[in-house]
C-alpha cells in the first residue's frame, strides 16, 4: 500500500494547481496548501477537508520567511509544488519596472525563498521538487519579455537546484506546459485581443496527470523536464 505523502503547493486555488490539489486529496494524501491571505486560506481549507493551509504572500518574497515563521510548519514534506504564477503582456517599450518585478517576484523569487525554506525538511524525506513552468521558459516571443524572462530564470532555478541536491536525494522536476485551459489564458487571450475557447488548449487535468506521474515514479528514476502541448 503506498504511504500518505505530505505535498506544499502554490496555486491551488484555480488551473493546474486546482487540478493537481484535487487529485492529491482524493488518494489521501496530506496537502499543505500556500495562500496569499487568511481569507483565500480559508477557501482553499474548506475545498479541501482535512488540508492544512499557510499564509503568505508570493507577490512579496522578502516577507515569505518572516510570515512562514509565525504560522506552525508540517513537520514532514514529501513534495513542493511550485504551480502559481502570474502573467501581464507587453513589450519591452511598454512594460513599467513595477510590471517586470510583480512578474519576476511570484514566478521566481517566491519559488526560491520558499525551496530554500523548505529544503531541510525536503532533503531528510528525500523529496520532490517541482517548477511548473511554461513553454516560455523555453523560447520567448515578442510581447512576453517579462514573463519568459521570469520563466527562463525558473529553468535556470531548477536546473541548478537538481545539481546541488542530488548528493541529498532530492529530485527536482520541471514541467513546461503549452496553453492551458485556465483563467490565466483567458486573460492572455484578452491581452491580445483574441477570442478564448479553452477546447483548443490543454486541459489543466492532462497537466495534473503528467505532474502526479512525475511524483510517482519510483526512486530509482526521475523526470528532469517534460514539456506538453495541445494534441489538437
């Protein structure tokens, strides 16, 4: 029988992180859900009986480790599920330094206060990282600088990460995703000015399955990086 794993997830409260929260609390496992205030803390606790959740605010990272040690931590982590983000468009001539850092500050700066804050407890259950990333963290486009720079730093995070912690056991996954079904590509397709259908684009549970693939996968093999695109 496979044991109750402990998972800490980010963006658990729509998309992919939804999915993937759902799907975890449905086989039993325990879910230390990330939430960007008491009042989304409660939300996501009452979607899922039983979830412990934590407060703090990713869109301010210097404040992550002072808020996480005022709130009462899990004593064991099987897995941290790094799956928020954030998106604005526009190009370099447009975008203001406020616009770049908010983008920078959840889609990179959070997942690495919070990996750095959780590590000591990843390394002594050998745990699992995973960076849900984008295809922008692979190739960047015209009118997306902000986001893929923040995403190419996200590769480079984890990239390095599974160097350094694999003396430890720690294996670190990331996942780069095409267009998602999801309230975020509704605002992108809003951005530029495009009708949205999410039936052309991937389905965050087809997201999920691949993500509780990579945490399954027995210890003596890892998923490094895996990319998904629509099918259609």
């Amino acid at each position: 029988m496979r044991a109750m794993a402990t998972h800490v997830i980010t963006g658990a409260g729509s998309g992919i992180g939804a999915a993937v929260a759902r799907r975890l609390h449905e086989r039993g496992d325990h879910l230390v859900l990330v939430a960007r205030d008491a009042g989304r803390a409660r939300e996501l606790a009452a979607a899922h009986p039983g979830a412990e959740t934590l407060v703090a605010d990713l869109a301010d990272p210097d404040r992550i480790s002072w808020a996480l040690s005022h709130q009462t931590l899990p004593d064991r982590i099987d897995s941290l599920l790094h799956i928020a983000g954030v998106v604005d468009l526009g190009t370099v001539g447009e975008l203001t330094p406020k616009t770049w850092r908010h983008q920078i500050d959840v889609n990179l700066l959070a997942p690495a206060e919070l990996t750095r804050h959780f590590l000591p407890q990843l390394r002594l259950t050998h745990g699992h990282v995973v960076f849900v990333n984008s295809g922008a963290g692979l190739n960047a486009n015209g009118g997306w600088a902000a986001y893929a720079a923040a995403k190419h730093g996200l590769k480079a995070l984890a990239d390095a990460l599974r160097q350094e912690e694999q003396e430890h056991g720690v294996r670190v996954t990331s996942v780069y995703p095409g267009r998602t079904a999801s309230a975020m590509q509704q605002k992108i397709h809003q951005q530029e000015g495009k009708e949205y259908d999410p039936d052309r684009w991937i389905s965050p549970e087809s997201v999920a399955t691949t993500l509780l693939t990579a945490l399954d996968l027995p210890a003596d093999a890892v998923i490094n990086d895996v990319s998904i695109r629509p099918g259609g």
